[in-house]
C-alpha cells in the first residue's frame, strides 16, 4: 500500500498521511481551476435565466409546455450540482486542513455568493412544483417520475415557503448572518493553541485538536491536566462563540416562524425525511437504556480506582486491567481493508483504493479543523479528514468514514437530487462498517484485551445514545430560550451541565463535566438538531447488521440496494421495505440490546479483572 511506503524505519514514527487533490487540480492558483471555478459560477447564471425564460417560481397558470421546462431546468440543476461540488470539495479541503490559507477562504466566499443563488434557484423550483398537479407531472415527465420523492417532497417544502422576495432576502443575508456566525465558530476554533503541563512539569503549546486527544492518554495526570487546559482556553474564547451561538439559534427561530413550521424541530425532521413519531419512539429507548449506560461508567470507574468518574476518564484507556494496543495508520488500513472484505468485495476495494489514492487526510497539525468527516468529490470519491492517534478508537474513526465513502459509491449512479442523503440516514453505512470493524477485533480477542475493546465500542456507544441525548436537550433549551432573548455565556454552561446530568446522571462525577461542549462541537453552528441523526444512524446500522449475520450471502446486494436508496424514500419507508418499523420503541429497544449485551460482558470482566 502507498502508505507503507512513507514509514520511516528504525523505529520512529510512521509519517501520516495527507490527501491527494491534484487528480482536480494543480493548485488554487492553477489555470485550470480558475477557468473551471468561473465556468461554474457561469453556469450558476445561466441557470438562473433559463429559470426566468421557464417562469419557474409559484404561480396560477403554467405554460403548456411545462413538462418538458421542467424536464431542462432538473437536467441543467442535476449537471451543474455535479460539477459545483467538486469546485467546493476542492476548495473546502484547503480551508479544513488550513485556517491561514487565505486564498482559500476568499475562493469559499466568492462559491458560497454562487451557492446563495443556487439556494434561490431550489426556493424557486419549488415553489414551482407546488404550483403544480404533482400526480399529473409525475405521470407525463421522465425527470419527474425519476425524481418522484423529490417532487412530491417539494411540494410539501413549498407550503411552507415565504414569499420570493423574503426566501430571496433569507439566503442572500445567509452570508452575513447564519453562514457568517458558523464560519466564526470555524475560524476561532481551529486556530485555537493550548499550552498544556505535562506530569513532568514542562508546558507545551498545542493545538485543539491534539489536546482533546489527550483525553485517550495512558497517564490519568496528563488526562486531567488537558481536560483543564481544554476548559481554560475555552474561556478565553467563549464570548465570540457565544454570540455565534445566539446569532444562529435565533436565526433559526425567525426563519422558522416566518415559514410557518410550529418549532424548531419540525423543519429538521421534514429535512431529515423523518417524522416526529420516530424520533419520539428511539428517544424514548434510548432513555430507558440510560441506567444500563450508567452501569458501564461505574464499572469504568472501579477498573480505575474511583468512586466516580470524572469527565477526563471516559476516554482513558484502562491501564493495567486492560490490553489496549497502539495501532499504526498502516495497521489500521490494513485491518480495515481485510474486515471489510468480510462483507463484500466491493467494500474491501473501496477501502483499498482511498489509501492508494491518498483519499485521507490523518495528521493532526495547527490550522487543520478537529474532528473527522468525509466529503464526495466526484463521481464515487471521496475524501476523508480526521485527527490520527494511534489507537483502536481512530482506527474506528477511519472505519466509519470510509464507510460513508461506500455509500458515496452507491449513489454514484444516482443524480445530486435522488443521492440527496439526509443526516439520519447518512450516518448508517459508517456506523455499518464500524460495526464490521469491531465485531471482528472483539471476535478475535479474550480476557483484558476483550475488556479494552468493549470499551472502546460502549465509549462511542455511550457518546452517541447518551452524550447526543444530552446535545438534544441543550440544543432545545437554546432554541427556547430564544424566543425571549439573547443567553448568557454562564446561561449556556449552566444549561449544558443540565443537560449532562439529565443523560449521565449518578454515572459521571457531576463536579467534573464539561460545560463548554456548546463550543466544542460545530455541529451546533450549522444545521439545526444536527446531533441526534447520529444515534438514529447507529441504531439502525445495528439492526441492519443484525440481518447481515442472519443472511450473510444474500444481504449484501440488499445493502448496497438499500444504500442507493437513502434519497429516494422516507426514513420511514425505506426501513418498511426491508422489514423494519422505525416507528416502533421495540425496533430500538432492539438495537439498543446489542449495546446492553456489550456493557453486561464488560462489566462482568470487569468484576473478574
């Protein structure tokens, strides 16, 4: 693998790898981008006029002639979507791994104007559609029978539209209003340095990124001593984020009321393809798992010697009781090109041909954002950004996102508008392929390597149906509180503590959480209710794993079918085809009895360790 061939012998670390985007373009400054970046912002225009020509916008009377208007106006969107996102892939993999390319930042400007317009032209069609007898035009256009959810989506959207002045009005001052406050929240966090004291008594300046990753240090003191360094750069910078925080969330409360919806999670459920009863349904299993949960953090805390665990802890490795390896980004890819493979050749292939093809982007370093996500470029690519450590948890890290760099492969067949993957769904092929990951290192292991490896699958497990629930229960307290006024930075810590002790409870020290997560997360600062489509994903991944080892032959090919199919139907519809009723608190309860199955092994080592 090309990756092998960056390692440096005699014992020194392995280099880490930085992804490829040359197969695009030279450079930013290249002749063939420029040319490519203003063909596109062109093209940008001259849909717009060909939307004037059609009169697409709502209106009493259509032409004739409407059916094939639509069929060339959804031909030109599909084309011109495909070629402006590989323009803002490219651009974007400069501005995430580096916050003083300026360059870059001017290039993402200039592209997010373009998309504001493309923004307009989507308000637009559909205010169209809902002028429209849906049945009648699905049934005399190809473009609309092909894009049936799409439209029949749309027409629903469009009852709940302003007028096109105000829709116009919204997405032109998006740039210096919502974009603008989630663009700060970027900016300030990843050029955030910590000066952290190691145990020995030397300070070194790192980072954001690579102090949060201390959080999975072998040594509890350099743990704690981050985790406190974490908490005091954040002070430094919780004003700024404050106010981002307020501009967005009453943003939304305006937009929101101005189009009609009855609160703030009514527009992100019709987004998402999803219902309020199957939310409602997986909330209220994974609240009923909480106290099993609980029972995996106070059995942490005993393996470490507490009678409580502090925030600091949950990341930490288990020390002696445990027998967690380091696991190089070699070994990694390695190990999760052979898992995968267990599934289906076509998932094995896709994982080889990202580390080939230098698809990922692993070396934390100052300027590059935190976290981790995987983009499409073009076609069936991808590209993968995540802070490397080396340990099983980031080799799930790389896991999980080339799981969502699989699904890109499905729906490379697809238009922009059918592959159109909402949050709750497009976390299932990640969650999916981390699954595969695990099982397959659980499998092989026994006694305290075991112990280590269900808890590194219940820490993120514990993240997703707990630490999300807590992210919930913040986010709607902000988006209530307001209606009323602007929150206070201490407002905001003191909600997210609440909201932490409603999740954790008795299972974390409550003098030691974390009040400033509202800054940490950036999923906060874009779309609304972004966190919990994450539990859905996982929970869902989990039942869909379930029939896998139940019909390891066959269901493959219903996967990747299933997969394909993640923008054409409803959540609820899309499970309903495959057998499955999401909006059932048993469909979860289900899911979630893999996790109890897990925290009930672990904590039974952990009495026998």
């Amino acid at each position: 693998m090309a990756i092998k061939e960056a390692e440096i012998e005699s014992g020194k670390t392995a280099a880490l790898p930085e992804w490829d985007m040359t197969p695009y373009f030279p450079g930013l400054e290249s002749s063939e981008f420029q040319a490519e970046f203003g063909r596109v912002i062109s093209e940008v225009a001259r849909l717009t006029k060909l939307c004037d020509h059609h009169g697409v916008r709502k209106t009493e009377s259509l032409s004739r002639e409407f059916t094939s208007a639509f069929d060339e106006v959804l031909g030109t969107l599909n084309k011109l979507r495909d070629d402006f996102d590989v323009i803002e892939a490219y651009i974007y993999s400069f501005v995430t791994t580096d916050s003083r390319n300026n360059l870059a930042e001017a290039k993402l400007s200039e592209l997010e104007s373009a998309e504001v317009e493309l923004e307009k032209i989507r308000t637009r069609l559909t205010a169209w559609i809902g002028s429209m007898d849906v049945e009648g035009l699905i049934a005399s256009s190809d473009q609309a029978k092909a894009h049936e959810f799409f439209v029949r989506k749309a027409s629903v959207t469009a009852q709940h539209q302003m007028s096109e002045i105000e829709e116009d009005l919204a997405a032109t001052l998006s740039l210096a209003g919502s974009n603008a406050w989630a663009k700060l929240h970027g900016s300030v966090t990843s050029r955030l340095m910590v000066d952290v004291e190691f145990p020995d008594g030397r300070v070194e300046r790192k980072p954001m990124s690579a102090v949060r990753g201390l959080a999975q240090d072998a040594d509890p003191k350099l743990r704690e001593s981050a985790y406190r360094a974490e908490l005091a750069s954040w002070e430094t910078v919780e004003v700024p984020l404050a106010a981002a925080m307020n501009g967005l969330k009453g943003w939304g409360n305006i937009i929101n009321a101005r189009r009609g919806w009855k609160d703030s999670l009514e527009p992100v459920l019709h987004a998402n393809n999803t219902d309020r009863e199957t939310v409602e349904a997986m909330q209220a299993a994974c609240a009923e798992s909480f106290p099993d949960f609980r029972r995996y953090l106070k059995a942490k805390a005993r393996i470490l010697g507490k009678k409580e665990l502090p925030w600091w802890d949950m990341f930490g490795p288990l020390g002696d009781k445990g027998a967690s390896r380091s696991w190089s980004f070699s070994e990694s890819a390695d190990f999760v090109i052979e898992q995968f493979g267990t599934f289906s050749k076509s998932m094995a292939d896709l994982a080889k041909r990202s580390i080939d093809e230098r698809w990922v982007d692993a070396e934390p370093r100052e300027g590059k954002r935190d976290g981790a996500f995987c983009m499409g470029t073009r076609h069936d690519e991808s590209r993968v950004l995540m802070n490397f450590e080396p340990s099983f948890n980031s080799l799930q890290t790389l896991a999980h996102e080339l799981g969502h760099a699989y699904h890109n492969v499905t729906l490379s067949g697809r238009t922009p508008l059918q592959s159109s993957t909402p949050m709750a769904l497009a976390e299932t092929a990640s969650n999916f392929a981390q699954t595969i990951v695990f099982n397959a290192a659980l499998d092989a292991a026994s006694g305290a390597e075991k112990l280590s490896l269900l808890e590194e699958s219940l820490q993120d497990s514990c993240q997703v149906v707990v630490d999300i629930h807590s992210r919930f229960l913040f986010e709607k307290g902000v988006f209530e509180g307001r209606e009323k006024r602007d929150l206070s930075v201490e407002e905001m810590k003191e909600l997210m503590l609440d909201s932490q002790r409603a999740t954790y409870g008795d299972g974390l020290d409550n003098s030691a959480l974390h009040p400033y997560m509202w800054a940490v997360k950036p999923h906060y600062y874009g779309a609304t209710y972004y966190n919990w489509p994450y539990t859905f994903g996982l929970l869902f991944a989990l039942g869909l794993y379930a029939r896998f080892r139940q019909e390891p032959g066959t269901f493959p090919a219903v996967y990747d079918e299933l997969l394909s199919s993640t923008g054409m139907f409803s959540a609820a519809d899309l499970a309903g085809r495959f057998g499955m009723d999401v909006r059932s608190v048993d469909f979860w309860r289900s899911s979630l009895d893999i996790c109890r199955q897990q925290i009930d092994e672990f904590a039974d080592l952990a009495e026998r360790s």
